[in-house]
C-alpha cells in the first residue's frame, strides 16, 4: 500500500473539517494511505463531535470561528498548532484494530520524529485508563488541559504536546491530530514533516511514500459537505 501526502495552505475552519472528511469518504485512491497537512484562516477552533456547541463558545474568544470536527476529542485552538489528518482505508489490515493502536502508532512517529531533531517527546503512559477524571470540569473537555493515554508529552514536564480524535466508518478510519508549537518551541517542521511521513511509513506498513497534488474532489460536493457541516443542526448535534 502507498502513503500519499499532500500539503494545503491555510483555509476556515468548516472547510478544513469537509476536506477532512472528504479525505476520508470521497479521496479518488481508496487504497492509499492518507496524510494532509493543512493550515487556517486567523481564529479558528474545531471541537468534539459529542460536545456542546453552547459550552464550547463560552470558552472561545469572541469573533473565534468554530467548527465541529466529525471525530470526537475535546475543543482544539489552531492559531498556533501544526495540524493534520492521516486516513487508513478499509482495506488496511488496521481498518479494524483497536483505536488505540493507531493513536498510538501516528503519535509514536510524532514523537520519533521530534526526538530525533533534538526535541525529546514521549507517549503518556497507558496505565491510567481515565487521566481525565482529575481535571476540574471546566477543563475536560479542552484537549490540550490534560493528555490522554499515548498523548505525545514532554517527558520532563509531562506537558502535552500533541493530540487527535478518530473516527471508523465503512471507508476507513479518519485521524485528526493536531500538534502545539507553542510547546515544541524552535522547530525545524520541514525535516520534521519528512521524518513523521517516514515514521507512518513504517508504522503502518506502506512500501512507498510518494508527494500528491491536493485531490480534485467533485466541486458540488465540497459545497454540499462544507454547508452541511456550517449549519446549526451539524453544529448543535450531539
């Protein structure tokens, strides 16, 4: 199987969360591995599938531009992060592991990756099944309060330095991750993008890695997707 990468430059919050899915449901390779690295329009914040739009406003700044992810996790501030989304098509082997086994296959290539440029990363321990639990409720459901099991973390400060949510459907599994260059500090992420596509390389099997144009998907449909996932009944549902 092939791992096909495509960067795209900066783009609001709902588009980014259609071509997300649509990377997933509509990519015109269905048996390529899948890995887009994209950027954002100023202020925007995405949030978990299951939370309430209500409550994520009140955390955000106002005028912040919103959108619900169609994975799960917490509500993430992308005006400083490094984010992607990797896909693993249903003909994958891994199509139906357990969730955590692809969390923690992508992150440990985040933090391989990042050690081996100098800045020491690891995965939270799996050990404690509900990390969570100890956080006052007002920061459970922000994704960067807390890490997760095999979160990557500082290994000194313990800090989270990257996240993601998933999502599994009949076409695959869909993985949003978002790293904090506010933690990471003074990156090469050139070098790093190259080593990380590696990393996914191996983890999950692909024999080659190849850069792709940005997929042509169906002009209709990214409006469609887009407009569904801009109205209320998408961003009010839980």
């Amino acid at each position: 199987m092939i791992l096909e990468h495509f960067d795209e430059g900066p783009a609001s919050a709902v588009m980014n969360m259609a071509l997300d899915l649509l990377l997933l449901e509509s990519y015109p390779a269905v048996d390529a591995l899948r890995l887009r690295h994209y950027g954002w329009t100023p202020d925007c914040f995405s949030f978990g599938y299951s939370q309430k739009e209500e409550w994520i406003r009140a955390q955000c700044p106002q005028g912040a531009e919103l959108a619900r992810r169609p994975t799960g996790g917490g509500l993430v501030d992308h005006r400083n992060d490094w984010t992607f989304a990797f896909v693993l098509p249903a003909s994958h082997p891994m199509h139906h592991a357990p969730a955590i086994d692809v969390y923690r296959a992508v992150h440990q290539a985040i933090a391989d990756a990042m050690t081996a440029l100098g800045r020491p990363a690891c995965l939270q321990p799996e050990e404690d099944e509900t990390p969570s639990a100890g956080m006052p409720k007002r920061v459970r459901g922000l994704c960067f309060a807390g890490a997760e099991p095999c979160d990557v973390i500082d290994p000194k400060s313990r800090v989270k330095i990257a996240g993601a949510a998933m999502k599994r459907n009949k076409c695959g599994v869909l993985l949003q991750g978002s790293i904090d260059r506010l933690v990471t500090g003074a990156l090469d992420w050139a070098a790093f993008r190259e080593l990380f596509i590696q990393g996914l390389q191996t983890s999950f099997g692909a024999w080659e890695s190849r850069a792709v144009p940005s997929p042509s998907y169906d002009k209709a449909q990214v409006l469609e997707t887009a407009q569904m996932m801009s109205q209320d009944k998408w961003l009010r549902r839980r």
